[in-house]
C-alpha cells in the first residue's frame, strides 16, 4: 500500500490547504497507487471544488459554476411547475463601463481593488439565498434570481446600481 501520509505536508505554507504528489513513491507501481478515503481528502476535494468554482480575484462564483447553477435552477423550475413565479427568472448583467480606461489610468492594482469592491456590492444587493451572483469575465458579472419576475428584477438591479454608486470609484477618463 502506498503511504500517501508521507506525501502530505505538515508544515503548509499560508493559503495551502496540503501538498499532495500525484504520482507513487520511488519504487512503487503507478498501477497500485491510489488516493485513500478520509477527512482529510474529504477537505482537500472540498477545497478543490470551492476553489475551481469561485473566481479568485472577486469570490463570486465563475462562469463554469455559473453555467452548472443555471442548468440546475432550469432542472428545478421545469420539475416543479407549481406557480407563476417558479416559471419567473430574471438574469442581471453588470458590465463596468470604460473599464479599460479605468486600468490604463489607475493601474492594475486599483483595477483589481475596484473589481472587488463591486463585487461585494452585488453580493451585499441579493437578498435571497437563491439570489446568485458570479462574475462571468473581465468586468462583467452575471446576477440569476430564481423565481423572481420583472419588477423584482428591476428592484434589485437598482440596489446593486445605488451600491456600486455609493462606492464613489474615481474615474475621470469615464466616458459614460
């Protein structure tokens, strides 16, 4: 049996949840090798999950995961077909105007930090938990309410436009 334990690092540096080597130890058979069960592999798989999944510079989820939650929100409403509002689902696209311009004149950096600030806004705008947000690339970002028709759409498209507002971004080469 190989001794996977040997391969695992005790001492993790900050943000590494374990250091595993794919492959078998010297002298063993790569046939052989497997990964065994446990909490540990539990958590590991649990973090690779989360981690392939969510966008790691906003913490939105990503267009892969937005995509496999849309399939399942549209599994779920054609399963279910008991009222009017389960056959309702309003999607928001939040796409930053002259973001490029706002890179170029502020750097990269503020560019990430103005990113991440907008995505908490839309997070911080959803109310329900069914209310799903993900940033589907670039400086666009992708809200899906479940079960929610046009005017409640239109009311939480505005929170997330006063949130974004209230974050006062400069951006004086702004064209919009």
């Amino acid at each position: 049996q190989p001794r996977w334990q040997d391969h695992l690092s005790s001492r993790k540096p900050r943000g590494v949840v374990a250091a595993l080597r794919l492959g078998p130890a010297a002298g063993e058979d790569a046939r052989a090798t497997s990964l065994p069960d446990g909490p540990l592999f539990t958590a590991l798989n649990q973090e690779l999950e989360r981690r392939a999944s969510t966008d790691a510079l906003t913490g939105l989820a990503n267009r892969r995961f937005f995509a496999e939650r849309l399939e399942r929100e549209t599994r779920r409403i054609l399963r279910e077909r008991q009222g009017p509002s389960l056959d309702e689902m309003v999607f928001i696209v939040c796409d930053l105007d002259c973001f490029k311009l706002y890179n170029d004149r502020y750097g990269h950096r503020a560019g990430d930090a103005c990113l991440r600030a907008v995505a908490e806004a839309i997070q911080g705008a959803l109310e329900r938990p069914t209310d799903f947000a993900s940033r589907h690339g670039g400086e666009e970002f992708l809200v899906m309410l479940p079960g929610t028709n046009e005017t409640g759409g239109i009311h939480v498209a505005e929170r997330i436009r006063e949130g974004v507002e209230s974050l006062g971004l400069p951006h004086e080469d702004s064209i919009a």
